[in-house]
C-alpha cells in the first residue's frame, strides 16, 4: 500500500496450523527470541530437533533463522539482539507499549496481562514483565484446551503491535523477523479492524510518538522511483 509515507508492509498471510503444531511453535520462539546467551544458543539445535513437522511456509522460517544464526554465531547475535531489541523502540518485545506507547496507561495494561496469565494458571517466573512477547508465547504454548485458545487470541488481539514489530525487524534485515513473522503466520488471520490499527501505527506510532512530533513511526518504506 502507498501512501504519503511511503510503503506500508502487508500484514502477514496466517496458515492453517493444528493446535499441537501452534504449541510447539510458540514455545520454540519463546525460547528463540529470547536473549542468547551461552546456555540458550547452545540449545538451539536442541529446540530445532524437537520441532516436529511444521506448514511448510513456517518450517521454510524457522529453518531461515536458524541458519543464519549457524552463520553469525553467538557474540554475533548477542551484539545484534541488544542493539535490536534493547537499543530500538520500534523493535519492542514489550506488547503493551504498541497499544498504548509510553503513557500512564501502559501500567494498567501490564496489570491487566499480569492477571489475564493468572487467569490462565500461569505463573509467572521469568524476570520480564508479563506482557513481553516470550512470556505470553510460553503461557500459550503451556495451556491445555480452551486455555490455550483463550492465550492464542491475546497474542491475537495484540497482532496490530506484533506486525509492526516483524516490519521493523525486516527493515533491519534481522534474522528475528522470521520467529516473528512464523508467529504471525500462526494465528487467526488479521481482521479489518486490526489491519487499520496495523497501518495506523505504521503512520503514527504508538501514543507517546505523537506528542508533539506529528511525525510517522519509521517503518514504511520509501517509494522507489
């Protein structure tokens, strides 16, 4: 899609995925778009072996970052994982701050996640806060039955952010994009609401990028004449 902007990225075409498949999934990319240190990169032939057959557009991704994480190693990805998502708010792992940006509101929605994974029967004991990405992709893959789907459409309810994340880590060229489009991928497909919040927030960023800015998020891309 033009715009005045530039180009703004499609969202994600979902595929049909069973329920087992999405669990492994999720916690597959729970533990991959974690921070690398030692002891996960270590782990990820481990993750890749226990990986069963996957819909062959998400295997194609998840094969893609796994190589490229065989051809950088580990120092590399460390470096490019704190540059990207620690040192980049367009990058944010954190789901709230795509919904309500850097407002007094943002405390609320993390209380609200903190209880909707209570909810679940999923405790919490990782140190990130529990609208991180990583969190809400194991409590999903931990639930059992209409837990499980009720996991999967908070990750789906939050898929406006979740897009605008994988756009930002293509525009990088980052190895990331392919957990985080395989997620995508992985849920129900996009809705016409949702699609609109998506390219809202392509054009204007989160709350807080608006005051006093008036200038869109940084990801669509330039028109090419």
């Amino acid at each position: 899609m033009r715009t005045h902007i530039g180009i703004v990225p499609t969202p994600t075409q979902s595929v049909a995925i069973s329920t087992e498949q999405r669990k492994e999934l999720f916690m597959a990319c729970s533990l991959l778009l974690d921070y690398p240190d030692a002891a996960r990169f270590d782990r990820f032939k481990a993750v890749q072996a226990s990986l069963n057959l996957m819909p062959p557009a998400i295997e194609a991704k998840l094969e893609g970052f796994f190589e490229a994480a065989q051809i950088h190693g580990q120092r590399w990805l460390e470096e490019h994982y704190v540059e990207t998502f620690d040192q980049r708010r367009r990058c944010s792992l954190f789901l709230t701050y795509y919904a309500v940006g850097e407002t007094r509101q943002r405390g609320t929605a993390i209380l609200a996640f903190q209880d909707a994974l209570a909810s679940l029967g999923f405790s919490l004991n990782r140190e990130e806060l529990p609208d991180h990405l990583c969190v809400v992709l194991e409590a999903a893959a931990c639930a059992e039955g209409e837990a499980h789907e009720q996991a999967t459409q908070m990750l789906a309810a939050h898929r406006d952010g979740i897009e605008v994340l994988r756009a930002a880590l293509e525009t990088f060229d980052s190895p990331y994009t392919n957990l985080v489009t395989a997620v995508c991928m992985a849920l129900p497909p996009i809705d016409e609401e949702l699609a609109q919040h998506f390219e809202q927030l392509i054009r204007q960023g989160p709350p807080a990028e608006l005051v006093g800015l008036g200038t869109p998020f940084p990801f669509a891309q330039p028109e090419i004449v």
